[in-house]
C-alpha cells in the first residue's frame, strides 16, 4: 500500500473520532439499547451502537422490497460502491484495526477482498437466468467484518434482492460504513437495511419471519444449526440456507518436506489474524523422523512473532476480538498446561484482550474437542505407514474446510487431495486465503453447505431457480 495512504492511517490513528452507529432502515428508527464498543488491542472506548429495537426489525420487514433496478444498473452500482469503498481504504483500515483488532496487512487483505467480491459478482450477474428470490436476511461474523459482510450481500443485491443485514456484534461501525457507502453508490435504502443487534434476538428474529426468502449466514456451525431450526419451523419449505461455518482444519507435513517452507507456512496459517481465521490451521501432524526437527524450528519462529498494537507495522500478531475470547482460550491452553500437554506458549501484553500464541501436543485430530478460534496449534506426529489412518482421521472429525500439505512426493499430493474431505486443498503453501473468482472458498459438511463464495455458482443459490451445481 502506498505511503499516502499511511499517512491517512496515521492521522486517524492519532486523532480516532467517536463513532455512533445505529440501525439504518428505509423509516425512521427508534433504536434500542445503546452499547458502548472498545478498541480490542487497548480497551479504549472507541465509539457507540445503537441496537436494533424490536419496532425497528419489523419497520425493516415491511419496507423492504427486492431491488428493482435492471441488471446493468445494478452491477453499475455495485462497481460504483467497490469504488468508493477504495476512495474510503483510510477510514475503513482505521475501523478494520480498531474494531476488529485487525494487522495492517491483513486490513488491506480484507479490503481487497470485500472490493473484489463487489465487483465479481457485478461482472457476473449478467449471466443469471432466473429472478430475484425476494428478500435475504445476511448474517456475518466478526473475523471479516467487511469482506464477508460485502460479499453476501453484493451477492443477494446483484440478484435483484432486497438484503436485511445484520453484522456481528463487535463489528457494527465497519459494517455501517459499507452500507452507507453502498447505498451512496446507489442502492435504494428499501433493498439494503442494517440492524445491528444480538443475533439471539435480531438475528432470531430475522431468520424466523415468513417475509424472509432466503438467509445467507456466516459463523459458527452452532449458530448455523440454530437458525436451520428456526427456518424450519416459520419459513416456506425449501427456502434456502447458504451457510459458511466453522472448521477443523488440519495439515500434514510429511519427511520430503522443505522444513524451512513448511514452518513459515505454519506459522502464517495458525497464528497470522490471532488465529482468528476459519481457514486456521489448527492440527499439524508430522512424520516422526522430522518431528523434532520441526518442533523446535517452530518453537524458535513462534519466539520470533511480534506480538501487540496492530497499528505497528511490525506486528504479526493482534488481540483476539474480546475478553471473553481471550479469557476462553487462555482457560484452555491452561488446562492442557496443567495436563502437561502444553509444548510452547508466548508471553502477552498486559493491556487489552492478548492472547499468546500456544502450541500443545495431541495424539491426534480426534482430542480436538471443538473449534478453539485463537492463536493455538496442536501437535500430533505419524508414522509413514499410517498416512491413510491420519487421513481417515482428519475426514471423520465431519468439518471439511481447508487442509494443508507439504510433501515433494508428486504423486501423494494428488493421493491425499483425493481422500480428504475438504472445501480448500493447499499443497506446499500456507492454508489460508482465496481468490475471489479463481481460488472460491468454501466447506463441506459441518463447514457448510457450499457452493463457494467468490465462485461461479454462488450467485445462483440468490436467485428462484438455482442450478443444481456445486463448485
Ligand atoms: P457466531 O456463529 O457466534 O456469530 C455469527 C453471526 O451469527 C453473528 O452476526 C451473530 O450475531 C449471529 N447469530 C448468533 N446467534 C444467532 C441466532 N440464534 N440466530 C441468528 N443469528 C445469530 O460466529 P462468530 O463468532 O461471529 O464467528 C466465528 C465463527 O465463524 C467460527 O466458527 C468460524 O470458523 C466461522 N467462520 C466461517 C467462515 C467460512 O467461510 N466458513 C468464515 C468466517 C468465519
């Protein structure tokens, strides 16, 4: 990114302005509680949010309507919001750092690919032969408060639909910003509205009403289920659940590997956003005769991170997003200390909700209760012959979204790529990222319902008839 736009970030950073955000409906909106939000990395209040009330989701309801406008227009306007939102990058890297708690890097990533999910699904909606489904409900977790939060809805408004929108918790401000910008380009306020909120009340209530005819949703398998179930019982038969949700994701790095390639990539895919990815590595399994080499170069790498403000360019690793999460992980990497599991833990700032990157030894994928979404990896080894057991392993944990390899065995890669159950296969690189248009992402089974986002069936699942195809 160019220096211009780091001296924008500078002035924001040192003169940040209070924020207010607060539902933006086609009427006039009452507003609930109001909820004070503080900057993960300090703690320092950083703005105000003004809940969804009950009156403003149904207000929401009733005027929304699909998006009239032909297709042509619409895609102009999509492409005009991809382009305001890169006259706004300094403001926007501003919200993504101290909102979400975000590196630079990994801010600038995001804004990349909120900007391409804008104008890929734009360029594609020409190609659509069935009309708009009538109005989505897009539910969006907080790891990618803007790229995920843009996609599903450009997706929905590229279709003609009306889109109720309703933002993580944590991330209201970044959220607000991107519709205020989209509906600057263009985009009438009765097919874009925010309710920020509780998503066991906004949420709840937004994926349980009959005027919903589609739900779009981002987040936890759990969450996922919950809204299944309330779209079974109060929404028509068959309407859809386009669901990206949580992993467990593992990588194997087997004796041919490049040690020195295989532990960046390591690194970078466990610890690199806090370990806040769904994509995160979080099961390495390494053939025994090189554990113990790779055990301690990981050791030295993970003494290597710079941990703290994510302001600093220098810093690899932010805060988790609240105290909570940060209180969750550290009570488990404890337990597994007291358990004399834990291999390697790093120390953390004082301030603000840290948490240090941890590595703990597990016999396998399967002592993997749950999902920990932070910067922790677990450390299992294998013997050569039993490469089809960890395989097994890994696809009976039921997620399937991205998996990891290292090998220079030409034919394994295609082997394992074969065997595993997984939505993203990364052979002799880091596991994470996508590439809007060529590199879609998406799970399988507990990860999701697929078809991947950023690929060419996704737009599709918003319209009356989807084709029956998977990406
Ligand atoms: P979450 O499930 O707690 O929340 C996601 C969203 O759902 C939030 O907006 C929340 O308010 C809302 N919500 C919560 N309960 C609801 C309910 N009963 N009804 C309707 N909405 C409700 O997830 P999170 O903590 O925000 O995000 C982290 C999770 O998201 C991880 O599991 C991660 O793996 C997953 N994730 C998956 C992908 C992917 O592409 N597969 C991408 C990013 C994050």
């Amino acid at each position: 990114f160019d220096v211009t736009e780091l001296a924008r970030i500078e002035v924001a950073r040192t003169r940040p302005e209070p924020w207010r955000v607060a539902p933006i409906i086609a009427g006039e909106a009452s507003g609930g509680e109001v909820e004070t939000a503080r900057n993960p990395a300090t703690g320092d209040e950083i703005g105000k949010v003004v809940l969804a009330s009950q009156a403003d989701v149904e207000t929401a309801l009733a005027a929304a309507r699909p998006w009239a406008a032909v297709v042509g227009e619409r895609a102009k306007i999509l492409n005009r919001a991809a382009d305001l939102y890169e006259e706004n990058f300094g403001s926007l890297f501003a919200l993504i750092a101290t909102e979400a708690g975000k590196t630079l890097p990994d801010a600038v990533a995001e804004l990349r690919e909120a900007v391409d999910f804008l104008r890929y699904y734009a360029a594609r909606a020409g190609e659509l032969v069935d009309g708009p489904r009538g109005i989505f409900t897009c539910i969006s977790p907080w790891n990618f408060p803007l790229a995920i939060f843009s996609g599903q809805i450009a997706a929905a408004l590229a279709a003609g639909n009306g889109v109720l929108a309703k933002p993580a918790e944590t991330t209201p401000a970044i959220a607000a910003w991107g519709v205020r910008l989209m509906h600057q380009a263009g985009v009438p306020r009765t097919a874009l509205q925010l309710l920020p909120g509780p998503g066991r009340v906004v949420g709840a209530a937004l994926t349980s009403d009959a005027r919903i005819s589609g739900v779009a949703f981002t987040g936890s398998t759990a969450t996922a289920r919950h809204i299944q179930r309330a779209m079974a019982d109060n929404l028509a038969p068959g309407t859809p659940l386009i669901a990206e949700t949580g992993g467990l994701n593992a990588m194997i790095v087997d004796s041919t590997a490049l040690p020195e390639q295989a532990i960046r990539d390591i690194v970078a895919s466990s610890f690199q956003s806090a370990g806040q990815r769904c994509s995160a590595l979080r099961c390495l399994y390494v053939q025994e005769d090189i554990a113990d080499t790779i055990r301690e170069m990981l050791i030295g790498a993970m003494d290597e991170l710079a941990l703290g403000d994510p302001w600093h360019l220098s810093t690899d690793v932010g805060p988790v997003i609240t105290a909570q999460a940060r209180d969750e992980i550290t009570a488990y990497v404890d337990a597994a200390e007291a358990d004399g599991r834990l291999i390697h833990r790093l120390t953390v700032p004082q301030t603000g909700t840290f948490v240090a990157p941890a590595l703990i030894a597990v016999g396998g994928i399967a002592d993997l209760e749950r999902e920990v979404f932070g910067p922790v990896l677990h450390l299992a080894t294998f013997k050569a012959r039993d490469l089809d057991r960890v395989v097994a392993d890994v696809n009976a944990t039921g997620y399937g979204l991205t998996f990891g390899l290292h090998t220079r065995i030409d034919d394994r890669v295609q082997k394992i790529a074969d065997a595993v159950h997984a939505g993203n296969i990364y052979a002799n690189r880091n596991q994470i990222g996508a590439i809007v248009g060529s590199q879609p992402f998406g799970g399988e089974g507990l990860s999701g319902t697929g078809p991947k986002a950023g690929g060419p069936h996704y737009l599709a699942r918003f319209t009356r008839r989807p084709a029956q195809v998977q990406d």
